[in-house]
C-alpha cells in the first residue's frame, strides 16, 4: 500500500496542469489554462494515461485529449518514429517495411497528424504583415499521368 | 482514361504561395489549372494578411489564371463613361489602386534560360521599385516559390518523376501536403536563415522559417507539433 502510494505521488507530480484546460463546452473554464480546475483523477489503459477531471463541470477527459496520440493504443515514441520517416522521402510501404507496421496504419496515422497539422497552420499563420509574396505551380498527378476530360 | 475511372484522377497542380523575406510557406491549393483555383489560393493568403497592413505585391510566372484571380480577390466593378454613341458599356472588374502584380517572363532557347523580363503588370512601376529598395531585398522573381517546390519534391515521395510512389487517392495527397507545410514551417532549420554568432564553439544560430517570422523562439521537435493543443477561440 505504502509502495503504491509513492508511486502515484511520484507520476501525479510528474504532470505539468498548466498546459490542459477544460474540453467541456457548457462548462465556465472551457478553453482558459490555469485555473487551478484540472486534478488528476486515475491511471487507465495500457500505456497508463491519465484521466483528469475539472473540478468546476465534475467531467473527465484524457490526457492525450487534443493530440494525435487520443485513443491510439501504439505507445507515443513508435508513432513518431514512424511520421517522421514521412516528410523525409519515405514511402508508404518503404516505411511499412521499415518499421514493421501496417500500410493501412500508417495511412491511418498520417491522417490524423495531416489535420493536427493544418490546425496549428491555421493557428499561427494569421495577421501577418505580408510585404512580397511569390506564387507558383508544382505538378503532380493521382493514380493516372493524363489529363482527365 | 476510361468512363469508370474516379474524377480526382488524373493531373494535379499544387498552386504553393511563399512569403519571400521570412520563406513562410503560406498557402497550397489542390486542383486543376483554371481560374478557380487562383481564385482559392488569393483567398486563402488574403486570409492571413493584416487587416490594416498594406496588400502585397504578388509575383508570379507567365501563367494567365493568376492575373484573373488576381483581378477577381483584390478587385472591383465599375462602370465605363458612356461616350454618347452606340450601346451602353458594360459593368467591368479593375484592380484596386494598391495592388501591385509583377509577371516574370522567361525566354527559353533549347530548355535553358537565356533572358528574363519582368513585366509588371498591374501598380506604378515607380512606386514599386521605390518601396523595395535598391539592395539585395530588391529582387523581383519566382526564384524562392521555386526553391521551395524543389524542396517539396525531393522531401515527399509522392512528388518523384517517374517513379511507383505517386498518390493513389487526393484526400491522402493533401494530407501529405498538410503535414509537410507544418514540418518545413516550424521543424526544419532552414540554412539561408542562419545567424553568424560568436559565443563559444557555436559560429551559426539556426532558424526556422516560423522563428524568422517571430512567431516562435525555438526550433520545434515532431513531438512538440503533434501534441501541441490547439487554444479554442
């Protein structure tokens, strides 16, 4: 008992609070950091996740909530071994062989990062003061290297 | 090309849109080479623009879709003089008085590149060159748009000429394109933007176009992007 107890001090304080806020949109905080609202409320899963609650709704939601890691059960440092290989001239199945994971699943995580990624783009880039801008074409073609009429 | 086959195959053309000072990736559009497309890509840097900064000038190669969704995003409808005679003139789209659109033409002798001319199409050519200066900033050209589809076709293997890597469906294709534009914005140093520092061993300070722009301090890792929670607004 003495033993799980440290051990749940010891990864409760590994958490930093201050970068979660509240997901529930009919709540008060919803959206605002440092509220001194999120707790920790309990270890879940495989890969022990933590499940933290927002003392002003009383609704849990995941640690991983808001990242493309949420409801992925592959452990965080192998998924991101794997889409780095993607920017880097790696093909789907090149990687697939490489890494030993499926083509499908990887199909499947390069999704999920493409549209985290659009998002933060969106975030950032906004109220810029645009001064030149260069615009140009690059070709490329799906499936079949022909005009389509 | 057969009746059965899907309407996304076939050629595609990624319209890209650079910020030439800081090489932010701006914009990249999917489609095919008409005037819409032009239209979606003017719309979706005119998004990002300061309401109150002045609008920029846009340069480009010889291609006639750009001028038109030019004239149709930064643009309005006015109504020629009727001169007295004969029917009356229709409604017609002039471009606003800042607009500035510069077209560089290449003249091309057995696929090298023996002149280029830039023409500028739309603004005072005074007022232009006299904005950017007369040093190195002052250089008017496709070249860094170009560098950075040079950088996109060596970086993805959906881009490679002639090989079995190509995309099989557009969804994935933008994907692909999303996470690249993330990556090359805020992971990859990039070695044109490196500082010249004296401290200790280190001679070079590396940046990242996003770190030029000052939206960042620091050079991000893969996990730092894809766990960064997006703030609701």
């Amino acid at each position: 008992m003495n033993l799980l107890l440290s051990g749940g001090i010891s990864i409760t304080s590994e958490i930093d609070f201050s970068q979660f806020f509240c997901w529930n949109k009919d709540c008060t905080d919803y959206g605002i950091k440092n509220q001194g609202n999120i707790v920790l409320k309990e270890r879940y899963g495989k890969n022990n996740h933590a499940l933290l609650k927002c003392k002003t709704c009383k609704k849990c939601f995941s640690e991983t909530k808001g990242t493309i890691f949420f409801e992925l059960n592959t452990p965080d440092e192998e998924v991101l071994r794997t889409i780095s290989m993607l920017p880097e001239k790696g093909s789907i199945r090149g990687v697939a062989r490489a890494t030993g994971h499926g083509k499908d699943t990887i199909c499947r995580w390069l999704e999920i990062a493409g549209t985290h990624a659009e998002e933060v783009t969106t975030y950032f880039l906004k109220n810029l003061n645009l001064k030149k801008v260069e615009v140009d074409e690059i070709w490329s073609y799906i499936k079949k290297a022909k005009k389509c009429d | 090309m057969t009746e059965e086959d899907s309407e996304e195959y076939g050629d595609v053309y990624s319209l890209t849109a650079i910020k030439s000072d800081s090489r932010l990736f701006l914009f990249h559009h999917e489609g095919k080479r008409s005037t819409e497309d032009a239209i979606e890509l003017f719309n979706g840097v005119e998004k990002m623009r300061n309401a109150s900064s002045p609008i920029p000038v846009f340069t480009s190669d010889d291609w006639d879709a750009f001028e038109e969704g030019l004239i149709n995003v930064y643009g309005k409808v006015e109504l020629p003089q009727y001169k007295g005679i004969g029917r009356r003139p229709l409604p017609k789209l002039v471009p606003l008085d800042d607009l500035k659109y510069v077209k560089v033409l290449k003249k091309k002798v057995k696929n090298y590149v023996v002149e280029t001319v830039q023409r500028i199409i739309f603004g005072d050519p005074e007022e232009i060159f006299g904005m950017l200066g007369t040093d190195s900033d002052s250089y008017i050209g496709t070249s860094y748009a170009e560098r950075i589809n040079l950088t996109i076709r060596t970086s993805l293997a959906r881009f490679i000429r002639k090989g079995m890597n190509f995309s099989k469906t557009k969804r994935m294709h933008q994907k692909a394109i999303d996470l690249f534009q993330a990556w090359y914005n805020f992971i990859k140093p990039h070695k044109s933007l490196r500082l010249k520092i004296d401290s200790g061993n280190r001679k070079w300070f590396q940046r990242t176009p996003a770190m030029a722009e000052g939206i960042t301090d620091h050079i991000w890792s893969l996990k730092e992007l894809l766990t960064f929670r997006v703030p609701v607004q």
